[in-house]
C-alpha cells in the first residue's frame, strides 16, 4: 500500500491531513495536535502518504515539517475524469425525465 495513492486516501484521518497541509507546513507534532489519536498513529498516516508522494516531509533541526504535494494528486483526478462523461449523461438523462414527469 505505502505507493497506492488510492489506497492512501480511502482512509478518512489520511485525506484530513492531506486538507490540514494542504495550506501550510507543519511540524509533525502540530499536525497530531488536530487530531483525536495518538501521535504515533498520526506518524503512521504522515510515513504512508509521504511513501506514496502526498506528502513532503522536511527536517529541520529537531524538528520535521510536513506539506501536501499536490501532484501525485493528478493520478486521482484523471481517473475520476473517465467517469464525469459518464454521470454527466446519466444525470442529463435523470433532468430530463423528470422535466417530462413535471410536464404530464
């Protein structure tokens, strides 16, 4: 799973850290501090998304600082992108059905 960034955003606790980065930098310890579990679990989440490129992890000094890289991001968008034609039709379909049950 650690390069599957599918796999890596099913997990609801993953995406919100890749939301909470996705505007600053933050210290792995600040990013534990949003979250309701244990800070090696939140280290857990932030080793498998940086493994699989959502994430960019930066030490400095003591410290490591976290950000959310977009651009693996891409991956997502284009397959999601196959399927917009796809419910784009089906909803068309649904609109227009419906405008000729509201006319009858």
């Amino acid at each position: 799973m650690a390069h599957d960034v599918f796999q890596a955003i099913a997990d609801p606790t993953r995406r919100e850290i890749i939301d909470l980065l996705a505007t600053q930098s933050l210290t792995v310890n600040e990013v534990a501090e949003n979250f309701d579990i244990s800070r090696p679990a939140v280290s857990k989440h932030i080793k498998i998304l940086n493994k699989c490129g959502l994430l960019v992890v930066r030490p400095k000094g003591r410290k490591r600082f976290c950000r959310t890289d977009p651009r693996k991001l891409q991956e997502v968008f284009e397959w999601a992108q196959r399927y917009r034609k796809f419910w784009n039709q089906k909803l068309d379909a649904l609109e227009a059905a419906l405008d000729e049950d509201e006319k009858q």
